[in-house]
C-alpha cells in the first residue's frame, strides 16, 4: 500500500499536483513498486482532511500518465516498470533543476556562481 504519513500540503501548489508529485517521488525514491496499491479516494482524501474530488482529479491524471491502472468499484494499483521509472525519474530532475536554475537567473546569479553552490552543497 502507498503510505502517504510523510504527504504534507504545502501553499501555493494545488494538492492535486502535490499528490502527483509525492507519487512520483515514493517511485524514484524507490518507496514503491510495479503492483502495489494505493488507498481508495475516500480514504485518502479522510486521511488528508481535502475534497474526494481533488483525489479524484489526482488519481484520473495519474492514469492518464499510465502511472496507476483503476478497474471501476475495484483497487487502484501502480503500473511500473524499468523505462517507466526512469522517464518519471528524467522528469522530477528537470523540472526541478529548471525552477532553480530560472530562480538563479531572476535573481542574477551566473552559471559560474551556481555551479560553484552546487558543487559546495553537493560535499
């Protein structure tokens, strides 16, 4: 079961997005795997204290991304697999390492200047 005690709502995001998100990230982070189930809609949106709708939005687009495979009145269980993970895993890294590097730019830094915090951050 996809265990959601570490999810915590943060402003300026909409949930539905960070639901996608903690998904992907248990997935790269290897937290889950190929087959395991998620909580109902209703339990996780009791568990969370949000609107069942919002989980329902979270889980249609998880979907439509083939991330998870839903049978009507049954489970809905993760569908993974190596190529699957790896493009989910491309995806987090860029997306990420493209708000910095736009944050960077917006507040002036150079590209020498954040390879440099990078490199000292990394250590």
């Amino acid at each position: 079961m996809v265990s959601f005690e570490q999810f915590t709502i943060e402003d300026g995001t909409p949930i539905y997005l960070q639901i996608i998100r903690y998904v992907k990230q248990s997935i790269v982070a290897g937290r889950v795997q190929d087959g395991d189930e998620m909580p109902s809609r209703r339990v996780l949106s009791a568990l969370l204290g949000i609107n069942p709708m919002t989980v329902q939005k979270a889980y249609r687009l998880l979907e439509e991304e083939a991330i998870i495979e839903s049978r009507s009145g049954a489970k809905s269980y993760l569908v993974l697999d190596d190529t699957k993970v790896r493009a989910i895993r491309d995806e987090l890294l860029e997306n990420d390492a493209r708000a910095a590097v736009n944050a960077w730019k917006r507040m002036g830094v150079s590209k020498e200047e954040a390879i440099s915090l990078i490199d000292k951050l990394w250590e």
